[in-house]
C-alpha cells in the first residue's frame, strides 16, 4: 500500500526494483472515484481486498505501507484475517501511530459519536475535521493528548455547547495536508490483530509521530528497525538502504514460516504414526 494517491506512487515502484527478483511485489493503487474529505482508510482497504484475494489464493501474504498507506495495510490485514487469510508479517515504514494511543482512540469514538448527535456544520466538523486538528497540537507535545482527554471528558459530562472553527486544513509533520488525506488518517482507529508487526522508523525528525510502542498493545508482536533519514527520505534519497532492510525483513518472515510449516509437518507425521500403532494394537 504505497499510499501516494498523487503521482501513483511511483517512489514504490523504484524501490521494488530494488527487492530481489524471486520476490513478488503487488503495489496497490486506490482507485476509489472522487478521493474526498469524507474517503476513509476502511472503503479504501476494501477497494483493495478482492484484488488480493485474487493473488492471494489462500496462500500467506506479507503486506506493507509507509505513512498513511501503513495504515491502510493494517486495516487490510484485519480484513483478511476475518477471512481466514494468514497474514505473515505487517511492515509498516514510518507509519503515524497517534491513533493507536488509548486516549486518542477514545477521542475519535466520542467525536463519532457527538458528530451524529450534533446537527449541520457542527455534527461534520466533529466527525471529519475534529481529529486532524488534535493531530496537529500533539505531532510536538506528547502530554497533549493526555489533557485534551481529561478536558474532553469534564466538557462532555456538563453537556458543552459546540462551536465550529474555521479552516479546513491541517499542518500534520511540518507541512500543510490539504482535503481529504490529513483527514482521513486522523479519523482512523485501528483494531486489534494477531499479526506479527515491524516498524521502519526514520532517525531524524519527530519521533513523537511514529512511537512504535503504541503499536505493542494492537498486535502480536512488534519490532523496529532504524533507517537513516527523515519521514520522506527513507523512500527517496535512502531507498537503498531501506530495500536492504525489507530484504531482510522479508528473509527473516520466509525463514519463520518454512520453520513452522516443517514443525506442523512433524506433528502431523508423529500423529500419524500414533494412529496407525494404537490402530495395531488393537
């Protein structure tokens, strides 16, 4: 999941030349009509799901995403294992993680929740323009989030009145996100999975946006890996090195799954055997 709606994310077709040749790379494209400020990381990984059925076949599948794309891989991951589909590994290259942070979670919820009680421009701000707002106070001030969640909380229980600000942008990372891209990610909560995930974490710049522990409480297990270079360089001037350490994470991932398809072989076979004696004996 490249993530790039805008120039077809051709960064990610010249770092997949980079992969080995006996490895399969699929780049997923959106091509939801009219991206809007209401597009969610949901309807896109569902645009993407039969594509990868397809390919898939029920085999396992190893999925990845860098920056807002990371998030799309996540929710497909979850889409396919609600399939039945064995997701092997999840890598994530510099993928915000505000929103696997408790007190944001429970933020977006109650924003959802108030935007469709709150009629008009309030009720919409509140579901699609609240959340990049909060985004862009804590990218430099990790406690932020812990007040804005004690505020939120006294603020709802006296029943505030609503006032809708002005501006439909939001500066997530040092620049401007303009429509519908600063909006949709902020909105995204992602669930749970019991998938293995590693996270590419660029190191210069904020880390603050890209924490992997908040990860940790989502999925199976997580590691990291450092790339050198910032949030935009790891897939540009440092690609290089960045396709070296998918190699290796891919490599890694191969070498995982032949070990337990060879260990549930052994298990199947010692079954077997137990079978066929007891059958004897009797």
């Amino acid at each position: 999941c490249h993530g790039d709606y805008f120039s077809r994310g051709i960064y990610a077709h010249r770092l997949a030349a980079l992969l080995p040749d006996d490895q399969p790379v699929f780049l997923l494209h959106c091509e939801l009509d009219g991206l809007t400020d209401a597009t969610t990381v949901e309807a896109i990984a569902r645009a993407y799901l039969p594509e990868v059925l397809r390919i898939a076949a029920d085999s396992p599948v190893v999925l990845g995403g860098w920056c807002n794309g990371g998030l799309t891989a996540w929710h497909l991951a979850h889409l396919l294992r609600a399939k039945g589909i064995e997701v092997l590994e999840l890598l994530l290259i510099e993928t915000l993680s505000f929103n696997a942070r408790p007190p944001l979670r429970w933020l977006r919820k109650l924003f959802d929740t108030a935007g469709t009680i709150v009629p008009g421009r309030a009720g919409r701000f509140l579901q699609r323009r609240a959340m990049p707002h909060v985004w862009n106070r804590i990218r430099s001030d990790a406690s932020f989030a812990r007040q804005l969640y004690r505020f939120a909380r006294k603020r709802l229980s006296s029943a505030p009145r609503v006032q809708v600000l002005d501006g439909s942008t939001s500066r997530l990372g040092g620049r401007v996100e303009d429509g519908f891209l600063a909006q949709m990610i902020s909105r995204y909560v992602p669930p749970r999975l019991d998938v293995d995930v590693t996270c590419f974490i660029a190191e210069e710049g904020n880390h603050n946006r890209t924490d992997p522990n908040f990860w940790r409480r989502l999925a199976a297990t997580v590691n990291t890996r450092g790339i050198p270079g910032t949030h935009l360089g790891v897939v540009i001037n440092e690609r290089q090195f960045l396709a070296k350490a998918l190699t290796e994470a891919l490599q890694r991932v191969a070498a995982r799954h032949a070990a337990r398809a060879s260990q549930a072989r052994r298990e199947v076979g010692r079954a077997e055997e137990d079978f066929f004696s007891a059958a004897a004996g009797r």
